[in-house]
C-alpha cells in the first residue's frame, strides 16, 4: 500500500522545486514548438538584457568548486540582484561552508554577499560590490493570459538560454501565489527574469511540473521584498530570525484566513467532513475497486505548494484527510485488522528531517463522538529546531466502537504556533462528525 | 578384585564389570573375561595382572595398541585405580573395588516433570494449536483473496524454526547427560512461541486501554523476559545435570543477555529521529475497549504541556547531533 497522498501531481511539483530531480527534458523540443516569429522577439529580448542576467552560484570554500546553482538577474541601480531563496538557501544554512558569486554573460565573475530573503515566496536578494549597469524593471499592469512571455537562464549549467512560453494568469488555487506559465523551466533557470514583450519582470522562474508546466513568483512579491530591503539601514545579520518572523507572521495569516471562511462540509460514506477549502487547498477522492473485498470511500486535500526551508524540510503546509470504511465481504474480524493496520500507516504531509526538527510526541485518548459513538484521537507533535515557538501537529482519530463500518480522519499542520493550532484544532473537531 | 568399566565413543558407559582373578583377559574373543564388541579392538588384545600397588598392564601384540591416560607418570607398564587406557575406540577405565563413589544425586523433581512433556500426544498437539493459531491470524490479516501458499510459508518457517532450536537442546542433552529428551524440548519451544503471542497480545489490550505506547513496550518487554527465563530453564533442566539455583543463574543470565541485545536496538530506536509519530497505541477490536470516552476536547493546558514535552524532544535530538 502507497503513502495516503494520492497526489501524484504534486509530489512532482515538490521534487522540481526542490531541484534534486533533474528531470532530463529536452530544451530543443521546447524551442521547436514556439514560431519563427517568436524566436525573433526572443533574441532581440535577450540581446538587449543579456548584461543584467546572471549565473548565481554557491561555492564551496574548501573544494572551491561549484555547489549549487541558479540564475538571478539585476534589480537596483546599487547592485541588488534578485534570485530564488531555494538557490542560496545552503548559505544561509550554514555561511561558513559556502560563499555566493555571479558569473555574467561574458564569462566574468564577482563575488555577492546575501542581502535578504523570503522564504514565503522563495526570493532571495544578493548584491554584487561594483555593478554599474540599468536595473530590470517592473511592467504597471499584469499581461493577459495568452501573452507570449520569456523566461531567461542557465539551465543546466549549459549557458543563457531564452524560453518562450505563455502568461496564463496568477493560479486561483494555490495560497501562496504562483503565475501558471506554459513553457519549460529546468533546473538551473530557478531564479532567471520572466520578462514580457517590452522586456519588464512578470515573474521569476520557480518551479516545474514538468511537460511545459511551470510556475513563477510575481513580480510584485520581488518588489515589495525589494523595498524592505531598500528602506533597512543596517545590514541584515540574523537570517535565521528573519526566517522565523516570516513562517510566523505567515501562518498567522493563513491560519485566520482559513479560520475566517466558512467550513463547507459533505457527506462520506455515513460522516460529514470538510470539503475542499479554496485557495488553500485541493481535494482528490479515492475509493476501494472491485478486487478489495472491503468498501472504502476517502479525500484527502492538501496545500498545493509548501515552503521551502531546504532540500529535506518543507513547511506551511495544511492538509487533511477523510475515510469512510465498510466490512463489505470481509468478516468483521478481517476488516478490523484491515482498518486497524490503514490506521497504523499516516505521516506528516510535510517533509522534516533530524537537522530541522524534534521526534512526535503524542496525547492519546478516547473521546465520546457526537453521536454518542467512541473514537480513538491521537494528537502528535514536534518542535522545530531553528524556529522557536513553530511546530508540526499531526490529528488521527478513528471511531473504535462498530465491527464492520469505521471513519478516520487526519490533519496535518505544518509550521504554526501554539494559538493557531489550538484554533485549528477545535474547530476541526467542532465541524467533523462521523 | 577389579572393576573394569567400558565407555564406547563421546565416552558413553557400556559395562561395568567386575573380576575376581589376578589375570584379566582382554579382547574381542569370547574366550576373554571381558568381551569388548569394538572391530578396531584386536581378538586377544591386553592382559591385565594384579599387584600390591596396581596392575601390570601386557599387550598381546594387538592391531592398534594401547594407549595410556594416566594420573600419575610412570615409565613402567603400570596403571594404578581410577587410571585410563584406550584400546581401539573404547576407553576402559580400571578400578579397585575400594574406589571411592560420589554421594547419590537426589532425584530432580523438575526433570521428571519437566519430561512429562515428552509425551508423545504433547508436542504435536502443540503443533497443531500453533499451526492453527498462526494460519488463523494470517487469514485475520488478508483483506482481498486468500492465497494458501504465501500464508504457509511463515507458519512452516516458524515450525523449522522451533524444531532447530528444540534439536540444539537435545545436542547439548545428549552430549552432558546422554539424553535427548527431543519432543519435550519441542513442546517447550511450542510453548514459548504460543505465550510470546499470548503476551503480544495482552501488552496490547493493556496498552490500548491505556493510551500508552510506552507502557505497551514496557509490558511486552518484561513478559518476554519471563516467558525466556522460564523456557531456557526448562530446556537446562533437561539437557544438564545442573542444580536448581544454578540453572536458576544461568536462566536468568542468557535471558537477560537475549533481552539486553533486544533492548539496545529498541533504545537505539527510541534515541534515533522518525519521521512520523513512534508512540501511539494500536487499535483494538470494539469488545476490548474497556475504558469509558472522555469530552471531545483537547485543552489549552494540555496542549502547552504536550508542546512543552515535544520541545524537551526536539533538544534531546538537536543535542545528539
């Protein structure tokens, strides 16, 4: 039996925006689809940008070899360049090991110190000590869905590269907002200016689900980034704590968001359950096939995009899932042990490792249903390492009083403080009836 | 007179007999005084003559001589009470009726008991009660078509298992006291598998019923330990000749030491980072649930206290790093 997260999608999704799986599609092929005209206005984009667009990279100090790379491109006329906060994110785990340096188009390099980060948007600023060359700009308003847009990188580490694809709007359905574009973005373009016909910042170069699905991060979270970092005299020194205010105010405000929406619920089998909760997350229904001698009905939603912290933690993720669960041919016996044994089976829908975060520790106890039923609640933990007062919860509870029918129900909420998850928690067991 | 005891192979006791002549014939003949039935022992193999301090010992030109094990070194022919020798693959070991014999062991209440279990009706009933619990449980756990073979695999292995641990106590038997004591040692084995369940099982309802992972583990930890002291000191009952407060040491000493080894891998479990939560107890059927629900409410203080724990964890595996 698979994990319980049917989401094929988007687990594709977190593995491309984690880099770390280099999908090997071939950039000819994107090339080849675009019009002849296109390419034209292509070339004359990139020509003309070509001195504002970089290869960022992360060095190793000791091997002084390359250990990540990115693209970014120039944004002030004091030297910021903007980038993705997944590209420098090793520097800002662990400063003394790396350093950040640009390679320009003619092969020249300089070396960047890291201004400012936010990891919500996966934006990062780096400044370069001399750079004396136009900034990119900003367009006023949106394009409209269907405009043909560029994107600019390194992908691969194989040279600029100039993709076309086209603008098809902020995507309704995800929390942290995203410009679906259609055109291939690969590893090493992350970071790289999506720029318009007249050549200003729609987007920058995110993420990809692969066969010409991408995502980038507006322009307009990069400005407002850029203007803090703008306005703050001193440097910034404490990545960390900046990191910790940014998941904190974050979670504040997406856990009263989703506190402040009315909690649809429907039907499942014999329980009510929380149906899917616009924009924070997406439902899919799964249910047992003829050859499973037991019936099964279940949804499981979750937050399309997570924040990512680095290669093995992800957070702000919100997620839930439901089961309805019948005997159908087994004997109550059987199906007993098969519910017993799915109920064994849930994880955390974020990822965290031993450097990010503590163990579970778990309150367990059986508590009176609605309806006058018993059920099993298992409420789980963990403390995170580096951002004091953030924790992962984790809710399960099963109904433990029928022999041949049976309901779970699970969340998981990633990076919230003890108030929002108290919130959460009594709301969700207030609304959910079996 | 002389007392003559014939061990064949591994030393085991074939005869003991006594002469009352000064001249003692030795062989595979039957015209001998004492008849040695071993094909390596020639027909007139050694003579044996009694004196003051011993007895002359004379080899009658046999196939493969005589060798000596004795407790004094003497150059002479010579052997005194309580010596050695060795002819073909038989030791024969020679006395003087004055030799002094230990003080009678008292009978071993335990072993009799303890063989009982022996039977020849005990052991593969016990086989089929474990045969049939372990094909029951596996059918209790498949939830689409119930395929015979897959299901048969474990329970044959679990039985080979058993027989393989019963047959190396019946080895260590043989090879201290000359008795095997086979089919019990099996049941014995049989036994310990159905308690090991029977405990599994119980540490479950209990923990269950608890809201304790943790004391689930404890519970089944401790009855593994009991069920292991009593099993290895049943089986050393049979296979020895130990006395009762030794067995009792060495039981608890091996039961201790298979525990220890089982518990440094759990503590080495509970020490290591998990992904998802470790400590929660198991579901239970409807019918073993037998605690009373309390409020659909997780408080505020409970939940500071569990985020307080989970902070004490999240330190024990930061400063492990």
């Amino acid at each position: 039996m698979p994990r319980f997260i049917p989401l094929c999608k988007q687990s594709i999704i977190q593995l491309s925006r984690l880099q770390a799986s280099f999908l090997a599609i071939c950039l000819c092929f994107t090339l080849s689809v675009v019009s002849h005209a296109e390419e034209k206005g292509a070339t004359t984009l990139f020509k003309q940008y070509q001195d504002r667009i970089f290869q960022i990279r992360i060095m190793d100090i000791v091997a002084e070899k390359k250990s990540g790379l990115g693209s970014g491109f120039l944004v002030s006329a004091d030297g910021l360049i903007a980038t993705n906060y997944h590209v420098v994110a090793k520097l800002v785990e662990k400063p003394s090991k790396y350093r950040l340096e640009y390679q320009d188009v003619e092969g020249k390099t300089q070396k960047l110190t890291l201004v400012d980060i936010d990891v919500i948007n996966d934006l990062a600023l780096v400044k370069a000590e001399v750079l004396d060359k136009n900034p990119m700009l900003f367009p006023d308003d949106q394009p409209t869905q269907g405009d043909t847009i560029y994107s600019i990188g390194n992908p691969f580490d194989i040279g600029f590269t100039v993709v076309p694809g086209t603008y098809n709007g902020i995507d309704e359905k995800t929390y942290y907002q995203r410009i679906h574009f259609s055109g291939s973005i690969n590893p090493g373009m992350s970071g790289g200016p999506v720029l318009d016909r007249d050549g200003r910042v729609v987007g920058i170069n995110v993420s990809s689900a692969g066969d010409q699905m991408s995502f980038l991060v507006p322009g307009s979270a990069l400005k407002i980034l850029l203007e803090q970092a703008q306005k703050r005299e001193a440097p910034l020194i404490d990545f960390g704590q900046r990191i910790r205010q940014q998941l904190l105010d974050n979670q504040n405000k997406m856990i009263s968001d989703f506190l402040a929406k009315e909690w649809s619920t429907q039907a499942l089998g014999e329980s009510q359950v929380l149906g899917e909760m616009k924009p924070f997350v997406k439902c899919w229904g799964g249910s047992s096939d003829d050859k499973e001698l037991y019936k099964s009905v279940s949804t499981a939603c979750r937050s399309n995009e997570s924040i990512y912290l680095n290669d093995r933690f992800s957070s702000g993720v919100i997620s839930y899932q439901f089961f309805w669960l019948e005997a159908g041919e087994l004997n109550s016996s059987r199906f007993q042990s098969y519910y017993q044994s799915l109920f064994r089976r849930f994880e955390p829908d974020n990822r965290a490792y031993e450097d990010d975060v503590g163990n579970y520790v778990c309150d367990e106890k059986f508590v009176k249903d609605k309806k006058g039923g018993t059920d099993k609640l298992v409420f789980c933990v963990r403390a995170y390492q580096k951002y004091e007062g953030l924790y992962d919860a984790l809710y399960l509870r099963g109904s433990v009083d029928q022999y041949d029918k049976a309901s779970i129900s699970h969340f998981t909420l990633a990076g919230v403080d003890q108030k929002n998850m108290d919130a959460f928690l009594n709301r969700f067991m207030e609304v959910i009836e079996r | 007179m002389t007392v003559i005891e014939v061990r064949g192979r591994g030393g085991q006791l074939i005869e003991r007999v006594r002469c009352h002549n000064e001249q003692i014939n030795i062989g595979r003949a039957f015209d001998n005084d004492v008849i040695i039935a071993d094909p390596y022992v020639s027909a007139h193999h050694l003579r044996l003559r009694l004196h003051e301090q011993g007895w002359q010992v004379e080899d009658l030109a046999s196939e493969n001589g005589v060798r000596y094990q004795r407790q004094t070194r003497d150059e002479a022919e010579h052997v005194q009470s309580g010596d050695q020798l060795r002819i073909g693959h038989t030791e024969l070991h020679i006395y003087h009726d004055e030799h002094p014999v230990g003080q009678a062991l008292k009978i071993d209440g335990g072993e009799v008991r303890l063989a009982f279990l022996g039977r020849h009706f005990i052991w593969p009933f016990l086989l089929v009660i474990s045969s049939v619990i372990m094909l029951l449980s596996a059918y209790q756990h498949s939830f689409n078509e119930y395929k015979l073979l897959p299901v048969l695999q474990p329970v044959l292995w679990s039985i080979l298992g058993v027989t393989i641990i019963a047959a190396i106590w019946a080895l260590v038997g043989r090879l201290i006291k000359h008795r095997t004591y086979f089919p019990a040692h099996l049941s014995i084995w049989f036994l310990f598998g159905l308690g090991l369940q029977f405990a599994e099982y119980c540490a479950g309802v209990i923990g269950y019923n608890a809201s304790s992972g943790m004391l689930q583990i404890i519970l089944s930890k401790s009855l593994n330990f009991f069920l292991l002291l009593v099993a290895i000191g049943a089986s050393i009952t049979l296979a020895t000749t130990l006395l009762s407060n030794k067995r009792l040491w060495i039981s608890v000493g091996a039961a201790g030491l298979l525990l220890s080894f089982q518990l440094a891998g759990e503590v080495q479990w509970d020490r290591d980072f998990s992904s998802s939560p470790k400590y929660y107890t198991q579901l239970q059927s409807p019918g073993l649930l037998w605690v009373a629900p309390e409020d659909e409410e997780i408080s505020s203080e409970q939940l500071s206290d569990l985020l307080g724990r989970a902070v004490v964890e999240m330190e024990k595996i930061r400063d492990a790093e």
